[in-house]
C-alpha cells in the first residue's frame, strides 16, 4: 500500500512538473522517511504542540478534543517567487460534526501559538485556510469544507466565531475531507500573483479554486503548518511537501524584497505594528483621552461662565 502511495506521488510530480527556470529546494520540501528527517541536528523542520511523527505521516492534531500543533520549516525564504505543492489527509470518526482543519502558512514568525488553528492571532504574512467546519450562526453563501487566503500585515483580527469572513480575500468549495485518494493542494506565488489549485480526485491535473493579482509579500518568512481542535476534533495529516523556486525577472531578483509590508488589494489593513499589540486597544485610549479633553472643555466652560456672570453683580453692586 505504501509503495503504491510512493509511486503515484512521484507520477504525481512528473505531471505537475514546473516550467523552464524553476527547480525544488530541498531545505524547504519534507518526504519520506520522516524519522531521518528529524533525527539529526541538521533538520530543516520543527515540531510544536501536539504533533506526532510516524513513518506514513506527520499528524498535527489526533482525533481528540483540544489539541494543537505544528510543522515549522527553519529556513527563511530567500527567493521571491515560489510554488508548493502539499500532500495531505484529513480525516476522523465524525461523520457530520469535525474540525476544525489546518493552515498553510508563509510568515514572519515561525513556531508561534494561538487562537488561529493553533497559530498566532494580527500574524504578518499570507495564510491558506483549509477549513472544515464553519462556525458561523448567520447566512453564508458557500458550504464547508472550504479553502480561502488571508494576507495580514499585522493589524487585523482573525475572527474565529466567522471563520475569518471580514477578512478573507478569496475561497472556494473544496471537498478534501475523508477522502481515500491522495488529496494536494499547490500554492503558486509569482509576480505578486498568488494562485491555488487542488486535485482532490486522483486525476494527477491542478483544479484552479481561485487566483488573485496585486499580492505583496516580503521574502525570508517561513513556511508552516498549524491545526488545532476544540470540542470537536479530526485527524489532520502532512504526508510530504515539495516547493520550488521559481523563474524570477532580473529586477525582481535585484529587489530588496525583505521589508515590503504584506498587503492584499481586498484587504482592509491598518497601520503595521511591529509590537504586535492590538489596534482596538489604541482605539479605545483615544476614545477614552477624546472624552475626557471634552469634559474638561466642558467644565472649564461652565466654569468661566460663572465667573463672568459673578463678576458682573459685583461690578453692578460697586456702582
């Protein structure tokens, strides 16, 4: 069974072969054996939380409640444009009630924790959300499982009770839940072009869910992968990546890209915080210092008016 999974997986790479120009970095591709892989001083990934490594996958969360990890490459990025192609499972005991799924991320901060499928909330960098369970209790227009993009300079919220609506900036359908056959998704990112593409019917041929212009991203963040379950809970498997550097122009290449500001054109940012700290906070100070500046306004008006008017009746007495 194995063998057969090794071997559709290398026909796999042979169709979805890149272009002229575009070759894989190993540094930042994960295959069988796992154990060698983390066994050295020299691996190139790290492991938080509660993920496992076996020798047919990498688990970031068991089917069991309230559990979260992660799967860190090292290796800054230092090239600008990038395609990976992941292999994945997601999959449990539940057959209408599961979650929650897991991220593929390309940020600034590796091997951080929270609330965001057991990552950091006002991250800074982009994040494919593969989402099974929609958490939301209004109306919305599209069913679950559902992959969507978030590009985030640091200054927005990922709202988890609307599984980040307000700041999604694409998505589409995508049925990868419990699959039998070999499910992967491709993550292409060329000239501030950020596209995804599925194959999740064993038909070795890219699917477009969706594909959008005008995305800045910096280079020398990292790529990972987080999961996290609640009360309800899913299997949610790495079983390889594989990520190529890409054919960049000669001006690209000269850029200094390293401290562009992530931004999306549909995403409603505010100012970067280095500092992470929360902008509701500042919000609220402002607020708070605005009324108390009118209400000191205020009574020193009301303040002046009684001492003119008292100065006027002993003005009056004198005469």
């Amino acid at each position: 069974m194995y063998f057969i999974t090794i071997i559709s997986f290398v026909f796999i790479k042979h169709i979805f072969a890149q272009g002229p120009g575009a070759f894989e970095i190993r540094e930042h591709s994960l295959t069988r054996p796992y154990p060698s892989v983390f066994s050295t001083s020299h691996s190139h990934w790290y492991l938080t939380g509660n993920t496992i490594v076996t020798d047919r996958y990498i688990r970031l969360t068991s089917d069991i409640q309230s559990k979260a990890g992660g799967l860190w490459n090292t290796i800054p990025v230092s090239y600008p444009d990038w395609e990976m192609h992941v292999q994945f499972k997601v999959h449990g005991g539940g057959t209408s009630l599961f979650g929650d799924g897991f991220v593929i991320w390309y940020v600034r901060d590796a091997k951080l924790s929270g609330p965001v499928f057991g990552y950091a909330d006002y991250f800074n960098g982009l994040g494919i959300m593969m989402d099974t369970y929609s958490n939301r209790n209004d109306n919305y227009n599209h069913i679950y499982p559902y992959i969507s993009a978030v590009v985030n300079n640091g200054s927005l919220h990922y709202d988890n009770g609307h599984d980040g609506a307000d700041i999604n900036i694409a998505g589409c359908e995508a049925s990868f839940r419990g699959r039998e056959i070999d499910t992967l998704v491709a993550i292409r990112y060329q000239n501030n072009h950020l596209t995804v593409s599925t194959d999740f019917d064993g038909t070795n041929t890219w699917t477009e869910c969706f594909s959008i212009e005008n995305i800045h991203l910096p280079t020398h963040y990292y790529f990972g992968f987080s999961a996290a379950t609640g009360e309800l809970s899913d299997n949610h498997d790495i079983i390889s990546v594989h990520t190529y550097q890409l054919d960049s122009s000669e001006q690209r290449q000269k850029e200094d890209r390293t401290n562009i500001i992530p931004s999306a054109p549909l995403a409603k940012m505010g100012e970067t915080d280095d500092n992470n700290s929360k902008p509701s906070k500042w919000s609220a100070l402002k607020i708070f210092l605005l009324v108390f500046l009118l209400i000191i306004i205020c009574l020193g008006g009301i303040g002046a008016f009684f001492y003119m008017k008292q100065h006027r009746y002993h003005s009056s007495r004198l005469y």
